[in-house]
C-alpha cells in the first residue's frame, strides 16, 4: 500500500502517486520514421520519481533491449505543479529561496486547481543525445496528460539523422487490480503540432519501491 513520504511538499500531492520505483515491459516502434517496414523493439525499463524537500519530483528512466541486451539512452527530469513564482522557490541555479511557502494547507492546494478538475503541470527530460523537451499539461485522478510547448529543443544532428520529432504527447497513470499497482505510460509523435500523432511507445510497469 501506498503511504505519501513524510515531509513531502503539500503542493506535490497530486503528483505523489509516481513516487518510488516502477519496472517492467514495454515496446518502442521506429514508424515515425516513415519506413514502410518499420520495426517494433521490446525493452526492459526502471522508471523512478523521487521527492526531496523542493517542490518537484525528480525523474529517471533506465531501460535495455529484450532481444540484445543493449543499454537504451536514460531520461532525466523534473516535474512540478505549474505555478506562479514566490520567494520561497529556490533557484535558478543555487540561489536559495526565502519565506514560507503559500502552499502549506491542503484547502491552499485547492486554490490551484483548474476549471478542468486537475491541476496543471510542467515536466522537462532530458536525454544524453542533446535532445530536451519541456511538457505542459494536468495531472487529474492518477493520470497525466502533456504536450511538448515552447522551450523544447531537438539538435541538428538528429534532426539530420532523420530521428526528430517537432511535437509529442505523452500520457501517464496508474491501475490497481488486486492489490497490485501498475503504472502505464505511452508517448507518441509528430513533425509539428498540426501534423498526425504516430506512436513511438507503450509500456507497463510494475511498482518495486
């Protein structure tokens, strides 16, 4: 059974279900690349959030091609309510923070839900390729849905490569059946928003801490 970490920020508690580490199987398909044979990969991957005492989750995602063995790129990130600034963030860079929080009540979290029911959210990953893209969307009832927006960049030589992508999606959530909790996740693509999502992965995985 899930317990919230003590200590945790108030204003991480919708975010608090992806807390801990997650395992599993999954299937990465290159058919964004326009190939007309294109080909499905299954891939082994650990996937884990953790809090601190700032007010984001980290995120970092290991994974491994079933058929080979070979070590896929990691992701890196952060992920955290979309709010105004205040003094008590700390940050950019080691600039520290100072004041209390506005966020210390649950009925203060209240305040920040949108006219949608959920709470709006931003997430940045990085990858080691260069690549970097920055999501914004909501978080409602255990899932997540995010786009890519302003402030993403893919590099050159991927781009070059033939292996960019101009927009993406990505939907997160979690399903208890049995007592066991499972946490999906999908990710699909697009030269530009205006153009047709493909799919680029699909995975389920398992909670083991």
């Amino acid at each position: 059974m899930f317990v919230l970490p003590e200590g945790l920020p108030v204003e991480l508690n919708p975010l608090a279900f992806l807390i801990g580490s997650w395992e599993g199987a999954g299937v990465v398909s290159s058919k964004y690349l326009g190939q007309d044979d294109h080909i499905e990969h299954k891939f082994q991957q650990r996937v884990t959030f953790s809090a601190g005492q700032g007010n984001y989750l980290s995120y970092h995602s290991v994974s491994r091609l079933l058929e080979t063995d070979i070590e896929l790129p990691a992701e890196l990130g952060f992920w955290r309510l979309a709010k105004p600034a205040e003094s008590s963030d700390h940050g950019p860079v080691l600039l520290p923070g100072s004041g209390e929080r506005n966020i210390k009540t649950a009925e203060d979290l209240e305040k920040l839900r949108n006219p949608r029911g959920g709470f709006d959210i931003e997430a940045s990953v990085i990858h080691p390729g260069g690549a970097y893209e920055f999501y914004a969307g909501q978080v409602k009832s255990g899932r997540i849905d995010m786009r890519t927006v302003a402030g993403s960049h893919m590099p050159m030589h991927l781009i070059e490569a033939g292996k960019g992508w101009g927009y993406a999606e990505r939907m997160y959530g979690t399903v208890t059946k049995d007592g066991v909790t499972k946490l999906f996740w999908i990710m699909e693509v697009a030269t530009s928003v205006r153009d047709q999502l493909v799919p680029l992965v699909s995975v389920e995985l398992d909670r083991v801490g």
